[in-house]
C-alpha cells in the first residue's frame, strides 16, 4: 500500500513536470506584440566583438515599433560605429551617445 501511494507521488510530480515543461516551450515560441510605450533600454561599453549579433538577434522576427533604446557609454572601441552601421540598416531601435542617453532618461 506504501509503495502505491509512493508511485502515484512520483507519476504526479512526472506528469506535473511534462505539462510544465510543454507550457514553457510554447510559450518561448510565442511573440507577443511590444506596446509603443515599452521601452527596451540597453546600455553597452566596449562590446564591438559581440553587439552586432546580439542586437541582429534580440530584433529578430520581433516588431520593436522603435521601442530597443540602445546608449553608448563613451565606448573606446567601435561599438559606436557598428550600431550606427546596424541602424542606417533600418533595424528599429535609436543609438544614442552617453549625453544624448543621460537626456533621454531624464525625459522619461
């Protein structure tokens, strides 16, 4: 009788789990629509190797309406230049340089 109660407790937690787990790998494949005053602000220094790919993947097959708010903080590298280059490639977000940046939060 202690063994049955025992098994029913594991299939519980086991389906439990599996029902979970399906609800977690629908919900990632699902995109909702951003509402135009949510803003994603990202602020980056010194990442010249890694931000072309990551803003190309963070916009991907998502509808920012403007909204990824990217700010400079005086880079030393070409972080600055390969936002710009990504920007004048019509993805959706707004560069801004650290002053430009310190203005914009004040604003909101």
């Amino acid at each position: 009788m202690f063994e049955m109660v025992i098994y029913g407790i594991i299939w519980c937690f086991a389906v439990y789990g599996i029902l979970v787990m399906i609800q977690e790998i629908t919900r990632n494949h699902t995109y909702h629509k951003i509402e135009e005053n949510t803003k994603l602000i990202l602020t980056v220094k010194n990442v010249e190797e890694g931000i072309e790919n990551y803003i190309r993947e963070l916009s991907c097959g998502r509808n920012f309406y403007n909204n990824l708010v990217v700010i400079d903080l005086n880079s030393e590298d070409d972080t600055l230049y390969i936002l710009k280059e990504l920007e004048k490639e019509n993805i959706n977000m707004k560069i801004l340089t650290y002053d430009e940046g310190k203005k914009y939060l004040e604003t909101i």
